[in-house]
C-alpha cells in the first residue's frame, strides 16, 4: 500500500511517500524550488517522491494532508471575534486568503494534482496537525511503547499535544490550547531579538549562552504561569500575535523597557539576556511537561516532535535529567516532518496495518531525499569548466581527510538529501574543529552569517564519550552535551562549554563514519565541524549544480561529491561572483 | 427630487415625519439594549459600535438628506434596502444564535481570564478520523 503525505499552505511544505509503512521518500519543497521555506504546494517534493518509488501518481493508495483546515479556519475566526475590533488589521489580511483559497483546501488540493500531474484524485484524506507530529514520531521510532510529547507553534488548537504510542496505536491523552503556546511563546521572543519567525528560533537558542537570564523571573511573573500539572498559561494581554501582526505589543516593550531589535542592527547585552532567560523559562516548561507525561503514562521511553523539539538545549537538559531512559526526537520535527506523519497515522491509524519496528529507528538516518547519478554531477561540473579528478572510495577518503588536516574546509555531497532542518553529512560542509579562528572564518567567509552563531561537531558514535559528557545516542543533532575538553576543540565549543554533537553510525552513514576513521588517524582526534551546505537564506543544496555554485562563489576550498573532488586551487581559471549570495533573502 | 415621492409614501414620510422616526427609534433602542448587553458580556465595544453604525445611517440619513436628495431614486433604493438588509443580518447573528454567543463567551474565558490558569485538557475522547476536514 502506498501512501503520498503531503504539508504546505503555512510555512517548509513537504511531501513523503510510503509504502506498506516503510519510508521511501520525504523531502521540503524548498530544496527544489530553492526558496527558503517555500510553503506552496509540494509540486517538486512529490514529484521526487513518485520518481525515487519508480511510481506514478495513480499508483498511490491513499494522499493525506497533514492538517484539517476547517477547524484551524474555526480558531482564527474565533479569535478574530474574541478580540474585536482589536484585530481587524489581522482580520483584513486572512479573511482575504482564507475565504479566497485556503477553505477550499480540498479541492484546491485536487487542482493542484491536475494542474502537475494530469491526474484527479477522487479523494484526498486529512490528518490533524499534532496526530500528524505525533505519528511522525512514534510511528518511526525504534519504540514498542512509549509516551509521546508535540510542542510547536500551533496547529488548528493544540499547541501541546500528549499521547500514548503502543505498537500500532497511538492515543491522545491531555493537550494545551491556543493561544497558550510555547512555540508561539519563543517565536515572540525570536522577533523580538531581530529574527524571523519560523527561522530564526535556533539563532535565539544560539545566542542564549551569551547572556544571562535576568529576565527569566519577570517572563514567569509577568508573561507565562507555569503550573505543576505541567500547563502553562500565557498572559495574552502582552503578545501580539492575536489581535496583530507583529507578534509583541506596547505592553511587552514596556515590560521590559525596550522595542523589538532591527533585524541586521548589532547584538547588544540586552537581547542576550532576554534570549538567555527565555531559554531557561522554555528549559523548564518542557521539563515540567516531560515529568506530567511520566507520571500519566509510566513509560520508560519519550518520542517528541514539533517545532519545539527541535530546540537541542531544552532536549539536552531533558536528557541529562534523566525522567525518560530514552528519547527519540524526530528529525523533521517541524511542520514539514507534518507530511511524514500524516501518511504514517492514515497507514496504522485508519488502515490498521501491522507496525514492524526497526531497533535502530525506520528514519534511515534521515536520509530520504533525492541522489545523484554519476553523469549528472559530471554534467554539472564540466558545465561550470570544472578540473576535476575521479577517486576510488578509499582515495577519496584519504584526499579528503588529507584536505581537512591542512585546515581545509570541504563541501561533502555524498548520497541521499536530508530531510528535515539539519545537515546530517548527506549536503554538508565540514572543516577541522580544533582550529580557533575556524569558526569566524566559516560564518564570515563561507557562510555570510551571523558571527556569534555556534557550529555543530560530528563524531563517530564510539567516540561519543570521549569528548562529550552526555550518554545518548545524538544521530539527528538534536540534543547539545558538554565537551569534556574545551580548549581541545575551540570551534565547535559554544560560549557555555556545549555543543550540539552528532553521532555517525557505520551503519547509516558508511562514508562519514569511514572519513572521521581517516581524519582521526591523521590527525588522533576523529571529531569535524558540520555545517549545512548553502550560504545565509539558501535552502541547503539540493544538487548537484546547487553544489558547485556554492562551492564556486564561496571560500571553500574543496568539493568531495559522490566519487568526484574538485580542488579551487586547480581552478584558479573559475571567476567567483561576490554578490552570488545577495541573491538570497536574509533568514 | 420629485422621484422619490414613491418612496417616501412606502416609508410613510410624507404622512408623518414623526411617526418614521418613533419607528426607528424603538428598532434603535432594541439595537442598542441587544448590542449592549452583548458587548458586556463580552468585554467588547464592538457590537455595539457595529449598531450605532447601523442606526446613525437609518436614523439620520432620512429620504429628506441632501445625500438622497442629490441622487436618482434608485440610489436611494439601493441604499436603504442594503440598509435594511445589514440590519437584518446583524439582528439574525446577534441574536438568534444564543448558543454561539454562550460559546463565544466561554472562549473569552480562555483568552483573557481563565482564573486557575490551567490548561491541560483531556483529549483521550478525541476522535481520530481522516475523512473529514474538521
């Protein structure tokens, strides 16, 4: 039975195929489509997914939306009428698009189907929002049983959702309702610093150790109540995302007695200490949230998903706490991870399937997206005049580690996309974490970021305890640790002596696990910054020619894709474009 | 505007411009109690704001205003029964759906006041069904 999961229409639209429950395809729109948190209809994503099944859309058994529409129309309706006439600049800007399209969903949804494949499908089935982050948790996770915690922004109502996975099952057990929402809680907070919603949440969470939390007890006497029965109630008099369209009012910038920072303006003391003390506020709401799900369920492991989850400080600390003896995060815990869940409930849910579990989890390593042949990336580097050389794996390896000792940094394109926010060593650029000045060179130089933003290490999984303090498996980035030895590894240390670890397992990712093996020998520490491969506002590259764009029109010094390693100091003949990045529009 | 002697006789103004009047005025101090106790119930102005809307056009703008009397009959016509018609649908979601109001009043709770401020609610009696869109 096969089953397409699709999200969009709000922000990062995905799609994600299925097929007698295992996953064969998920990606974002936005890889394809190149624009960053693309949210219209996943033409390309489903396009890739029927491609990498070998299918074609009238073989799919069932198409699901992660989401029903009408009951998120019933909530913003009716916090239109609570607020009234307060909202009515808000009003005036949905009503437009709800009425015009988005409570046509269905057969919006159908047109599109015409529209990009010809065909019409007779039916199309609807998810819940947070059913869907659920499944898409528990469903993959390597879990007979256990308990399972959403917190994100908002669906229709919920905003913190608690469920109960046992085999193929999935039952719902307590929720919070809008407007009381962590998400929207810390996505206020993400503006107010000067950064987008719905993308600048890691960037508040990075700049969190730079400060410290002065303002952690006016949040939680002024703004939210957190209760011991793990629900928290947010004082909606101070935010704006109910009756406006910016998400603070007067009232939160007289609280803290300054207006929202101007997107690109320098970050002073003052937002540091905010994103620090709302950090500390969130790091207890969730563990408040965790210990309520432990005592109503009994369970000795936890599956997560939603925005929220992707939070690794929060996630850290609850491991370190030690309430669950095991927790499995879903990678693509945001809205596009939605898609995935979607097609997973209808499948165990509605269908009442039989779930086999992987103990090793059925994410693949979240290795879901598209790969390349041979020709194509061979195509895209002769098309850019590429000097190139082809290498057997073996001196692949040893070239590329070789690279890396001589404080090089590398694009690594190596077999299928990831799905989700993170680059998992599938599209990453990595480079040596031991050097200091490594970390200003790569934000500045190859990243155009931010520069007080934090890199994240890899590290193969036996090697884990060796540099950090925390005793779980980390293969999706989802938690941070302590580095054991801070001055060993300056560019990948965070200002708080943490860092947000990957684990590479031989058996989900062969080729990284083998290079860290090489770079280790070469060097005696087996650890490597990895970051994402793309520049400031571009989706993670997707391609081959999204590669070799990047690679050309910044400073990296090599480019290891598939079997082919193209050296800039051989092509010294390639002009780079200094503007190429100004193409993209700032996150 | 001799043309709007027609109208005038339907809403009885060339009888008694008193009379009109005393008619709206009961529709606007029915309005007014409605819309007024409603909006305090729902700590809002606007309902009542919506009605004063509504009367000052009924009440005010008579077939006599210098508005109608610089335009064609069927403006007029146009306008009024538009008029009415507002009235008419403000009346019928004001009024009629007394659950809805109820239902509204109690969301606000969830909003604004919720005095224990707690939050965590049952979902085990939830269904989980994939057919529908709601």
């Amino acid at each position: 039975m096969k089953i397409l999961g699709i999200s969009c229409y709000y922000h990062d639209s995905a799609a994600a195929l299925i097929e007698d429950g295992r996953i064969v395809a998920a990606a974002q729109e936005e890889r394809f489509s190149r624009i960053k948190g693309d949210e219209r209809f996943p033409a390309l994503a489903i396009k890739y997914c029927l491609e990498q099944a070998q299918i074609s859309i009238q073989d799919v058994d069932a198409i699901v939306f992660y989401e029903k529409p009408f009951l998120k129309f019933e909530r913003i309706l009716e916090t239109f009428l609570n607020t009234a006439p307060k909202g009515i600049k808000s009003f005036l800007t949905a009503m437009p698009v709800w009425l015009q399209k988005k409570l046509n969903q269905k057969s919006m949804l159908k047109k599109e189907f015409n529209k990009n494949f010809s065909f019409l499908p007779k039916k199309i089935y609807f998810s819940q929002h947070h059913l869907s982050h659920a499944a898409s948790t528990f469903f993959p996770s390597p879990y007979e049983k256990a308990a399972v915690l959403c917190i994100d922004g908002v669906g229709e109502w919920a905003t913190t959702s608690a469920w109960l996975g046992e085999g193929a099952d999935l039952k719902p057990i307590w929720e919070v309702k809008f407007p009381h929402s962590l998400g929207l809680l810390y996505a206020t907070f993400t503006y107010y610093c000067g950064f987008k919603i719905n993308s600048g949440e890691y960037k508040l969470m990075g700049l969190a150790p730079f400060g410290q939390p002065r303002f952690a007890d006016l949040i939680k006497e002024e703004l939210i109540t957190l209760n011991e029965d793990g629900s928290f109630w947010l004082d909606t008099s101070y935010f704006g995302y109910i009756d406006d369209l910016t998400s603070t009012n007067k009232k939160f910038e007289k609280l803290f007695g300054r207006g929202p920072r101007h997107p690109e303006d320098n970050m002073d003391d003052f937002y540091k200490d905010v994103a620090a003390s709302i950090q500390v506020v969130l790091n207890q709401a969730v563990l408040n949230l965790a210990k309520k799900i432990k005592v109503d369920t009994g369970v000795e492991n936890l599956c997560m998903a939603g925005g929220v989850a992707l939070n690794c400080v929060s996630n850290g600390l609850l491991a370190e706490k030690g309430i669950f003896k095991n927790i499995w995060i879903q990678p693509a815990s945001g809205d596009a991870g939605g898609a995935l869940g979607a097609a997973l409930a209808i499948y165990y849910l509605h269908y009442k399937k039989q779930r086999d579990i992987n103990p090793q989890d059925s994410m693949s390593g979240a290795y879901l997206g598209p790969t390349y042949q041979r020709q194509q990336i061979e195509k895209a580097l002769k098309k850019n005049n590429l000097i190139f050389s082809t290498k057997s794996e073996k001196d692949l390896l040893e070239k590329c580690s070789q690279l890396l000792s001589e404080n090089k940094i590398l694009g690594w394109f190596q077999g299928r996309m990831e799905y989700g926010p993170r680059a998992l060593g599938a599209r990453s650029i990595l480079a040596m974490a031991t050097d200091p000045k490594m970390k200003s060179i790569l934000n500045l130089k190859i990243k155009f970021r931010e520069s007080f933003r934090p890199f994240a290490p890899i590290v193969k999984d036996e090697d884990y305890e060796k540099y950090f303090s925390l005793n779980l498996k980390n293969e999706y980035m989802l938690f941070t640790s302590q580095v054991k030895n801070t001055s060993l590894m300056p560019a990948i240390t965070h200002m708080d002596f943490s860092a947000r670890v990957q684990t590479v397992s031989r058996y989900k990712n062969e080729r990284l696990h083998d290079l860290l093996t090489a770079f280790a020998d070469k060097t005696g520490h087996g650890v490597l910054i990895n970051t994402s491969f793309n520049v400031r506002g571009e989706p993670i590259v997707c391609t081959p020619e999204d590669a070799v764009a990047c690679f050309i029109n910044t400073d990296m010094d090599a480019l290891a894709i598939e079997d082919f390693i193209v050296i800039k100091e051989d092509n010294p003949h390639i002009r780079r474009n200094k503007r190429w990045h100004e193409q993209f529009k700032l996150d | 505007m001799n043309n709007l002697s027609w109208i005038k006789n339907l809403y009885h103004y060339e009888d008694s411009a008193a009379h009109g009047n005393k008619e709206k005025f009961i529709i606007a101090f029915i309005s007014i109690i409605i819309a007024g106790t409603i909006s305090s119930k729902r700590h809002s102005v606007w309902p009542i704001g919506i009605c004063v809307f509504f009367i000052l056009l009924t009440y005010f703008l008579s077939p006599e205003h210098w508005f109608f009397k610089n335009m064609r009959y069927f403006v007029f016509v146009v306008f009024q029964t538009l008029n009415l018609l507002a009235l008419s649908l403000l009346f019928y979601f004001l009024i009629t759906p007394l659950a809805f109001i109820q239902k509204l009043s109690a969301k606000k709770n969830q909003f604004y006041k919720n005095d224990d401020r707690k939050t965590l609610e049952d979902s085990s009696h939830m269904k989980l069904e994939f057919e529908r869109l709601f």
